[in-house]
C-alpha cells in the first residue's frame, strides 16, 4: 500500500477513481506526491504549468510584492485545494506569481498526459475537474482587483466586515498573526500596526494580539 493513499482515496475531486485505478497511476508515476517543507517556493513567477496539483495538507499561498514592497497573499490553498486547474491547458500556461508554502504540505501532482486520459476514461472526474476550474476561475482576478488602489484602513475595513459576517460577530477573533494578517491584506507590518492605532484614537476599533471589535 502507498504510503499517503488514504488521503489521496479521500480527496473529493478524486472520488470517482477506483483503489485499483489509483495504485496503478502511483506505480506508473503518473500520480506522484510531493512533500514540501515550510516557506519553500512550490513554482516561480513565469514557470510552465506542467502537472495538476492537489493539496493534500498543508497551506499553500500565491504572493505577490506591490510596488511599494508590501507582501500580499493573492490566494491561499489548503487541504484538497487544486493547483494549476485554471492554466494548464492554456495556451499560456505560465504562473503569473509565485507559489510557496506557508506550513509543511504534501502535494499530489497528476501528469497532464494522464489527466486527459482520465478526462477520456471517466465523464464524472471530468466533470469534478470542470466544475472547479469554473468555481475558482475569477479567484486570481478578483482578489487582486480587490485590493489594488485601496488605502489601507479600506483593505483592513474589508477584511473586518468579511471576518465579522462569517464569524456572526463584530467581535472578531484573529486566527492569524499580525504579521501574517499584514500579508494577508498586502502591507507592511508597521503600517498595519499604524493604522490600526489610529482606527482605535477615532473610536472605530478595539483590538489586542487576539481580536479587533468593530464599534462603529
């Protein structure tokens, strides 16, 4: 038995594939994971889409540096998360930014050679294939439109509102760093920090190492 079938037999995308079926892609290295230990580059800016990738743990993250040198998180991928469905079959399959991890993550990578076959053999892996790269094909554009040209206190203001409809909540509970919630919204950490005493002077926020409440 190969070391990670269980995750790999439990990931929804791959459903549809038999035990068998997969066994033989592994032995055939059409299926083969790969472990990435944290803060590794998983693909550069420009690099040839090549292979489908699945997350089968971990955290996985497309970054970008804004002109001013702020490190913003465009996407964040995690577990069963699919990698590179949008592009590689583009007629440029080219990363548009890099990739790293931000935890340890094993990656499941599927040759594109296989994946049209399997896209031949089996309409309902095709259509789970299909389904998703619809789903996830504007994530990219739309992130990046979301925060170019916003001040801070707007990136903040719309990750606040964000958090506080899923959590049901004004008082919102920071499942993140600091730091990483600098990345996140693409500033730097003092200016975050900045900001966010000022948005407290103005009586719109409270906020310690944990949560921010929203008062106004």
């Amino acid at each position: 038995m190969h070391k990670y079938m269980d995750l790999i037999e439990k990931t929804p995308f791959l459903e549809s594939l038999k035990t068998n079926d997969i066994t033989r892609l592994l032995d055939d290295r059409s299926f083969k994971t790969s472990m990435y230990s944290k803060n590794s580059v998983v693909h550069f800016e420009g690099e040839e889409c090549q292979k489908l990738e699945i997350v089968l743990l971990g955290k996985v993250v497309v970054e970008r540096i804004d002109e001013s040198g702020s490190l913003m998180t465009i996407a964040e991928f995690f577990d069963d998360d699919m990698i590179g469905g949008n592009l590689l079959f583009s007629k440029k399959p080219f990363y548009p930014m890099t990739i790293t991890t931000k935890q340890s993550s094993l990656i499941l990578e599927i040759d594109k050679g296989c994946l049209f076959d399997l896209f031949s053999s089996n309409q309902e892996f095709l259509r789970c294939y299909l389904e998703f790269v619809s789903d996830h094909a504007t994530i990219l554009g739309d992130k990046i439109k979301h925060y170019v040209n916003r001040t801070i206190r707007e990136r903040l203001l719309n990750f606040l509102n964000y958090e506080s409809q899923k959590q049901h909540s004004n008082h919102i509970k920071l499942n993140m760093t600091k730091k990483e919630l600098a990345e996140k919204i693409g500033v730097q950490r003092t200016s975050l920090s900045r900001e966010l005493s000022k948005m407290k002077k103005e009586g719109l926020i409270l906020f310690d190492a944990h949560y921010i409440t929203i008062l106004k």
